[in-house]
C-alpha cells in the first residue's frame, strides 16, 4: 500500500487517486482483522487501514454484496485508470500479475503527452 501511496502523491496535481477497500484479501494480515461481516466493520477496517497508512487520498468502501469487486475482477487487489468514465488501463489480477511499476509507467506515458 505505500507504494502506491507513493505514487499517488507524486502524481496527485496531475490526476486524482482513490482506493476501493472490498472483501479482505489477506484476512488477520492487517491488524488481525477477520473478514468483515458489516459495511460498518468494513468502513472501519477502511478507515484504521487510511489511518495507519497516512493515506491522503479517498477509499471508498465495496458494499457487502461486492458488487464493485464483482464488476471489475478487483479481488484480491487490482489496478485500474479510469478517464471520463472509461477503464484507459486495466493492471493485472493480484498478487501475481499486480505492477505498480507497470501502473506507473502507464501514467509517465499519459502524462508526457498532457
């Protein structure tokens, strides 16, 4: 996660960054939490995981249906660039396939050509 904190910030004048924290990936990975069996045990983890990371930019919470990580194959981590409401940059399915440096190079392209 702070990696990706990190490029948020080094980009964060070019274009905006959120995180969308849906069903626990790694559970008791993180603070020993269990899976959660709430959106309000979800919004907490969310919030402690923004707190612990120092993250500055938003994390929006999957409902308990995960329907967000149901439509974008997000589980258990995935990358995404989404312009005008179009998915410009879809990174592979974690852990093996998940590139923050692709991620990254990605947006030194795009942003080379602003």
């Amino acid at each position: 996660m702070q990696v990706f904190c990190n490029l948020a910030n080094q980009y964060k004048e070019l274009m905006d960054f959120t995180a969308v924290y849906i069903a626990e990936g790694h559970p008791l990975e993180f603070k020993g939490i269990n899976q959660a069996t709430s959106c309000s045990e979800r919004m907490q983890v969310a919030a402690d995981m923004k707190a612990d990371f120092t993250i500055k930019f938003p994390i929006l919470v999957d409902m308990m249906d995960n329907s967000v990580s149901l439509k974008y194959a997000a589980f258990p981590e995935r990358l995404y660039v989404v312009l005008d409401g179009t998915v410009v940059y879809a990174g592979g399915a974690g852990p093996f396939f998940y590139s923050i440096k692709e991620l990254e190079g990605f947006i030194q392209n795009y942003t080379s050509n602003i």
